[in-house]
C-alpha cells in the first residue's frame, strides 16, 4: 500500500503542496505535517520528496520563498504563492476535477 501511496502523491504532490501554500506563508516542515493532517495521516512527505518538489515549484515561478525565524526562533524558508503559482493551481485544480469526475464515470459503469 505503501508504494502505491507514493506513486499517487508523485502526480498530485505540486498541486498539494501549491494548495497549501495557496492559504499563507509557511516553512517546508509544516508544509509536510499540514498536509499528513489534512489527509487525515494518509500522506506522510518525506523530505527526499518533499524539498526537491519545493525547489522545481520555485524554479519554476510559482512559489517565491524568503527565510524567517519559526516560532521556535530557528530561520527557515517561508513559501508563498506567486501570480503564476495561483494560475498554476486554479489550472490543476481543474484538471483533477475532470479526471475525478471521468474516473467516477468509468467506476460506476455497471458489470
């Protein structure tokens, strides 16, 4: 289960982790235990997955990052959402809910 877990997370991860920088400013560690919460434990991001996802969004536009102290006092890269970065999502956002919505019709076909 496991490993199909991680292939379904490697096609949605950007626009899981756009989502979540979508509602504010936020380091990469609570990016990770945001989405494991959300999820209800069913993600769990290693940081192999998660830091190179954070580094190709920012490369590619759609986040900007900015080091900040924690709460803890400890400096961290702070993510936010670019113009691109909410274009990108709304686009990804769509797309998955026509893929939703194709495989649902497919699923409830009868036998």
């Amino acid at each position: 289960m496991a490993e199909e877990k991680a292939e379904f997370l490697k096609g949605t991860l950007d626009m899981l982790i756009l989502k979540i920088v979508a509602l504010g400013p936020i380091h990469g560690y609570a990016i990770a235990q945001r989405i494991q919460q959300i999820s209800r434990e069913f993600f769990q991001l290693q940081q192999g997955s998660l830091y190179p996802a954070l580094h190709r969004l920012e490369d590619r536009g759609w986040l900007q990052a900015e080091w900040k102290a924690t709460d803890t006092g400890r400096d961290a890269k702070f993510y936010s959402l670019t113009r691109g970065g909410r274009r990108q999502l709304e686009a990804e956002v769509v797309n998955w809910e026509r893929l939703t919505e194709a495989v649902a019709l497919i699923l409830r076909t009868a036998e």
